[in-house]
C-alpha cells in the first residue's frame, strides 16, 4: 500500500493515472500534479466516472525545484512517476534527491535548446541517489521501456549469447487528420528530424575482458535522417516501410546487454506524413532556435505544437493498431537461432478501457508496472537504473495481465531484413 505522486496531464499521464487506479492494492493513494490544474480535474472525473476511486490533484510547475519539493514533503510519497516532459527530468531528479524519495520516468533528459537524446545527464546522478539510498527508474515506458525489458528477457532466458538487435515500431492507427502526432508533437517531431544512428561492433576490435561493467568497443554510424528504411510485414498490421532512427533505448541496451555486435531501431511513417513533416521542415517550421515575430521571439516548433491536434485529443478517433518489438540473433545451446518478440496494442479497446489511443496506453502501463515492481520490492536498488538491469521476468508476468500481451515468434536463421537505401 503506497502512495504515489504523478506529475504531468497529458496523452500519457491519463493512462498511468488510471492504471494505477485499477491497482489499488499497490497505489493505495493517488496525488496527480500538473502545470494545468484543470487537466488534472478532467483526469480525476474521469477515473470517478469509470468506478476506480478517488484521486488527489495539486498544481505544480516542476522547473521550480524548491516548490517540488515541498509539495513532495507535503504529499510523502514512496515514489514520484514523472509523466510530464524530457525538460523535467532534471527538475525532477534533483527534487526527488532533495526531499529522498524514489524516481521514475518514461524518457531521457534533453535539453531545450539542443535535440539530443543521451543518458549523459541523468547517469551522473548515480552516486547521489545511491548514498542516499534511493532508486531512480529510467524509461519505464515502451521504446524505451518494455523492448528493453524485451532483451533483458531474450537475454537471460532464450539466449547464450545476443548478437544483433533490431527493434522495430510500428504505428498503423489512422486518426483521420491529414497531419498530427501521437504524443507530445515537440518531442517527436525533433526526435524524427534527427540524423539515424546505429551501433556497431567493429569486426577487429579487441575483446571485453573478463567482468567487465562498461565496455563500449562499438561504433555509432550515422546515417541521414529517414535515409535507410526496409519494408517488414509486421503481425497483425501488414507491410510497412520502417525507417531507421536513433533511439535512446539503444545508448543503454549498448551497455547492459553484453556480447551485442549490432543494434538498430526502425520506426514506421506513411508517405503522407513524411511529405508533411519535409514541408514543414523545408519551411523553417521545425526548427528549435528562437525567431523574430513582431517584436516578440519564439520558437517554430513551439508554434507548430499549439496548432496541431492535441496528442490527447486523438483517442476518439483513431482506429488500427500498434505493433512494437525486438528482433534476436544470437546462440542458444550452440545453434543459431533468431527470435521475435512483439506487442500488438488495439487503438479502439486501449481508448474503451482507460480514454486513450495506443501510443499512451503503451507507454502509460509499463510506467505503472515499473512503479508497481519498485513499490512491491521485486525491484530492488540503489541508484539510477535502466529497466533492462532488473530482472525481467516478474514486469513481463504483468504486461499480460494489465492488457498488453507479448507474442514470442521463431524466425528462420535465413531471415534478414532487405534494406533499401
Ligand atoms: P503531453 O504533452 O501530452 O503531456 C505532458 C504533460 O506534462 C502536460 O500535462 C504538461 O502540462 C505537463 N508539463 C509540462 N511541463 C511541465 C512543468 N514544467 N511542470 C509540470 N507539468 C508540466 O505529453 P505525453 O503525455 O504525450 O508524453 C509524456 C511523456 O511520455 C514525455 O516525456 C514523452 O517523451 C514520453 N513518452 C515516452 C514513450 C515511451 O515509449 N517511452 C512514448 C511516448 C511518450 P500542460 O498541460 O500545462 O502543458
């Protein structure tokens, strides 16, 4: 029985809110804090309306660090899930140190001003939590999130040894709008404009010694943005062209998955929404940089955010489903042998159950069985963790149960992607 304090309103933080409000044996109290008071209310009517119980609502702008933690001491939770944006996650680490409570997020540190998606800032916070006692969980969402979960379990129970990983995400909901993003349009669309980045082991490097704790002997390629891409026929969903992307998810996994040789991430666009974002792009509209406009200074992303639909405004509407998973190579019982692990999320059932489309419902559940394996003590540590380092058995136990269900598929050795360039 805990109490947990959630911060953020959104797409996201709607589907966490409810989930752990369906698990009131673990979230026994519920305190929900936003920048906008009113979207908090909208949350906590709905979770009333749907039967799940009471939940507590606080106002908060979490770049003010003092008023964090009071509001943290006031509350005294057992774990603060930070549900709002990458901005926050430094906010909210160095408030959750201060007031010595436990951290989780769904995705890295970035800072305003500069694109990057790297666990450099938050890793450092690894010496202050531990002598503190505490433990911060870092992307407990589903990319990054469940695939890493996904090859901490290929990993430990279906593998000797893990070669390559290519993760692969698809999206085959039609919301009906020629153009819109399914979740916060700020940090996808500068996470899509980025240049691709993969990881590679050079064939020559030298070997990790024995016990080694972080061995990087790998090389990260760069490729121009959206310029390699493959069509997979993903279950369920049918033929796609998959795109490759850097995702943080891979900076982690490099390090706690050993013996890897490669890895990649593939994610799916339409052709229609490619053509938009290269407008937008070629235009000036995605840029981060401050402009001038009539004697004020803002940023064109920023703009483009307020006037395209609300991420949280799509759940309505969007039918199809999501398909998101991990692709092993490696050796089991000294034979090849290669593996698909996949989730498929329906839009319509996750938008009846909990109010949302899938990309928050997949994102939103494993945030709270993260925080429920923390809370119940089946995770355990001291310090900043990425999800892949716990034992990943018990978190894959409830993905079945709190709705999104995992299929494990043999492929043929032969298999490969056929890339196109
Ligand atoms: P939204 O933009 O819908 O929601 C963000 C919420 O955070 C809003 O309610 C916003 O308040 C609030 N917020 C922003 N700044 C502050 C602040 N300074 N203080 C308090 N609250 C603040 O985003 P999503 O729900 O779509 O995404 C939430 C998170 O989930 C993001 O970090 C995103 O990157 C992550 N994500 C992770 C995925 C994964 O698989 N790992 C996949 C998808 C998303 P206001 O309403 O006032 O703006």
């Amino acid at each position: 029985m805990s109490t947990v304090l959630i911060i953020g309103a959104g797409g996201v933080s709607r589907v966490v809110t409810h989930k752990c409000a369906m698990n009131r044996d673990v979230f026994s109290r519920i305190v929900l804090a936003s920048r906008t008071l009113s979207k908090c209310e909208q949350i906590r009517d709905d979770i009333k309306k749907a039967g799940h119980g009471e939940i507590e609502v606080a106002q908060i702008d979490v770049e003010n660090v003092k008023e964090t933690v009071a509001l943290i001491k006031k509350i005294q939770p057992k774990l603060v899930l930070n549900i709002a944006l990458p901005y926050q996650d430094l906010p909210l680490m160095d408030a959750c140190l201060e007031a010595g409570v436990n951290y989780l997020d769904t995705a890295n540190y970035e800072p305003l001003d500069e694109a990057k998606f790297e666990y450099k800032w938050q890793w450092p916070y690894q010496d202050r939590y531990k002598n503190k006692g505490l433990t911060a969980l870092l992307g407990s969402g589903f990319d990054p999130g469940v695939t890493n979960v996904f090859c901490a379990f290929a990993n430990k129970y279906r593998f000797d040894e893990i070669h390559n990983i290519d993760i692969l995400d698809a999206n085959a909901g039609d919301h009906g709008h020629p153009f819109a993003t399914n979740f916060n349009p700020e940090v996808n669309i500068r996470e899509i404009t980025q240049k691709g980045r993969y990881w590679e082991k050079s064939p020559t490097a030298p070997q990790p010694p024995k016990d080694y704790t972080d061995w990087d002997n790998g090389e990260w390629k760069e490729t121009e943005p959206l310029s390699v891409k493959q069509t997979f026929d993903f279950p369920e969903i049918g033929p796609k062209k998959a795109y490759l992307m850097f995702h943080e998810e891979e900076e982690s996994l490099v390090r706690n998955i050993k013996g890897l040789k490669r890895i990649r991430f593939w994610m799916t666009f339409s052709d229609q929404y490619l053509t938009h974002l290269r407008v937008l792009e070629n235009v000036g509209m995605t840029r981060i940089d401050p402009v001038d406009y009539e004697g004020h200074k803002i940023i064109p992303l920023q703009f483009l955010k307020a006037v395209l639909p609300d991420p949280a405004s799509l759940g309505g509407r969007t039918k199809g489903k999501t398909n998101i998973g991990c692709i092993f190579d490696g050796i089991k019982d000294g034979k090849r042998k290669k593996l698909y692990i996949y989730n498929v999320c329906d839009h319509e059932k996750a938008f009846e159950e909990v109010g949302s489309q899938a990309i928050s419902y997949t994102t939103g559940v494993p945030a709270m069985i993260g925080a429920k394996m923390l809370l119940t003590n089946q995770w355990k540590g001291e310090g900043v963790f990425n999800i892949e380092q716990f034992d990943p058995a018990p978190f894959m136990e409830e993905l079945g149960k709190q709705g999104l269900p995992w299929v494990e598929k043999e492929l043929p050795v032969d298999f490969e992607m056929k890339i196109e360039k």
